[in-house]
C-alpha cells in the first residue's frame, strides 16, 4: 500500500522541506507565542542598546534553543520559521520602488548588479573548494551579496532543507550578523581615510554591508548625503533578491532526474507585486510604514525561531569552514565595492 503524496508547500518548489506539522491554531499558539517574546525582547535590547536586531533574535533564540526537545512547540516553531517568514519576504518589497532603482544612472546599477553576482560567485566557488558544496556557497554567498539574514532565510527556503539544512542556515546567519555589525563600525572609517565624497562613500556602504540596517546606519554615521545614496543602493540590492531567487529555482534540479523547477515561489511574485504597486505612489505612507515594521517583526520573529530550532550538536561538528567562505565574499564584495566606489561612480 502506498502513501498519498502531500502536494508541496507553496514555496517548496521541490517537495523536500519537511511537512509542517498539522494543528490546530491552539497547537500553533505555543511555539509562536515562544518565538514572539523572543523577538520581543530581542527588539527590547535593540532599541536600548543599539544593537542589530537579527543578531539579538538570533541569539536569543540559540539561549532558547533547549526548547526544541518540546514537541508541543514544534507546530508553531515551524509556522513562525516558514510562513511568517514567507510573509515577511513579500512585504519588503514596500521598501523599494522602481523609480529609486533607475535613479541610481545605468553605471552604478550595472555596478550593483556585479557585485551581487561576483561576490555570489565568490561564495559559491570557495564553498566547492572547502568541501561544503555549491548550495552552501549559494546560500552563503547570497546573504552576503544581497541583505544579510533576510536573503540567507529566503535562499534557504528555495534551496530546501535537503540541500541547505537548519544547522547551515544558522552557521550563515551566526556569521552574517557579526560580520555586518563589524563592517558597519569599519567601512566609514575607511571611506574617511580614502576622502571619499558622499556620493562614493554612500555607493561603498550601500553596496558592501551585508543587512539592511547596519548599511543604513554607517551611511547616516558618514553623513546625510551618503546615508540617502546607502539607502537607494542598498535597496537595490534589495530588490534583486526576487531575480536571484528566480534564478536559483529555475536552475536547482528537480531531484534525480535533474529537470527544471516549476516556476516561482508565490513568496517572489509577491515581492515583485507589492514592489510594482509601492513604485505607483498609491500606499499611503502609514500603511507603507506599517507594512515595513511588520516584515521586521516578521522576519525576526523567523530568525527566532529558526534558531532555536537548530541542531547545535551539528553546528559544533561544522567548525571554521562555514565562516571562511562567508568572510571571503565579505572580503570580495568590499574590494569591488571599493573598485567601483573609486572608478566608476562620480
């Protein structure tokens, strides 16, 4: 006798993430209410401490990461890692309109582009050489090149947990948070040591840092003028997350027989429809605020609870290798942001 296949979850182009555990919403409550206060308090520590505030969800989760041995919160666990994560995704694309993209000139758009794309390359090709295979390096690569945990939770959820598991998403979102914490303290210094104007030291900042509020954060440090052209780059770099995740869907293999997926996630159509609507004018500003606080909170909530349903056990046995491929497209998408900072933009 054989088993019914489940159809896939929306964005489980492939059908090999886990099924979520069926509930009621009673059994959901649980596991969210646990995430939720997570993230409270990590939003607590970030407003009064200046903190980033995936990092403090992130490790908040890992100090509740005991909780995961409790079946009775795993329904609501995996509904706060997934599909409010999912949500999350579709509502950042309020943050972004097609108009600040093109206002950018075709050279630093074009600028944008490539280092997106080198600095995945650059993952992706250290990753094969440390053993940690492609997906890894797509995953790692991505966040850096892109915005950070955001991008790394949405790869992972196109990739699939058979090809970039909890313990990897974790490891990537351990080592983008530091590393984007960091970069937001050093990369204005050196745009003051290279007497970069605002334009060039926002292009720097904007195209390099890896989340999207510590990229805005050192823009406004260095001053107003580089804080506004970091926000429109950064935003840019925003943006191309729904056509890297395209393309990573529609060029992953559909298991042994290596056929094409699907189509798109509803999670990037819906970037790109709300991105369209944002980009006519007609979100009134308080709901376009609103919508943005809510994907924070959505997407923290999902780092949350991502965390603490993370297997430690492997994330101990992985060792260094994991950072040196996210410290190296670090390393990358600053060098060429420094190249086309210094020769391109003007």
């Amino acid at each position: 006798m054989t088993t019914p296949r489940t159809l896939p979850m929306a964005a489980d182009l492939y059908g090999d993430i886990e099924p979520s555990p069926k509930a009621t919403w009673r059994g959901y409550l649980p596991g969210v209410a646990i995430a939720a206060l997570g993230t409270l308090a990590a939003g607590f520590l970030s407003d009064h401490y200046g903190a980033p505030l995936t990092l403090m969800a992130l490790l908040i989760g890992l100090g509740l990461n005991f909780l995961s041995a409790d079946a009775r919160l795993t329904p609501g666990l995996a509904l706060a890692s997934r599909t409010l994560l999912r949500w999350g995704i579709v509502l950042v694309g309020v943050r972004i309109t097609f108009g600040q993209i093109a206002a950018l000139g075709p050279v630093a758009l074009l600028a944008v582009v490539a280092i997106v794309a080198a600095t995945m390359g650059i993952g992706i090709l250290v990753a094969r050489r440390l053993g940690l295979g492609p997906a890894f390096g797509t995953l790692a690569g991505g966040a850096v090149a892109i915005c950070g945990a955001s991008a790394a939770m949405a790869l992972a959820t196109t990739l699939g947990e058979k090809r970039a598991g909890q313990a990897q998403l974790t490891l990537v979102l351990v080592g983008i948070s530091a590393m984007s914490a960091t970069a937001m303290v050093l990369y204005p210094l050196i745009g003051h040591a290279l007497g970069m104007s605002d334009l060039r030291a926002g292009f720097l900042l904007g195209a390099s840092i890896h989340d999207v509020a510590q990229a805005l954060g050192a823009g406004y440090s260095y001053s107003k003028g580089a804080g506004e052209i970091a926000a429109i780059v950064k935003l840019t770099r925003v943006a191309l997350l729904a056509p890297v995740l395209a393309v990573v869907a529609l060029f992953l293999p559909r298991g042994e027989g290596g056929a094409r997926g699907p189509g798109l996630p509803w999670f990037v159509i819906g970037f790109f429809v709300l991105a369209g609507i944002n980009s006519l004018g007609v979100i009134p500003p308080v709901i376009a605020s609103g919508a943005e606080r809510t994907a924070t909170g959505l997407l923290a909530t999902a780092v949350t609870a991502t965390a603490i349903r993370s297997p430690l056990a492997q994330l101990l046995e992985a060792g260094p290798r994991p950072l040196f491929v996210i410290l190296a497209a670090t390393v990358g998408a600053l060098g060429l942001a420094l190249l086309a900072a210094q020769f391109l933009i003007h």
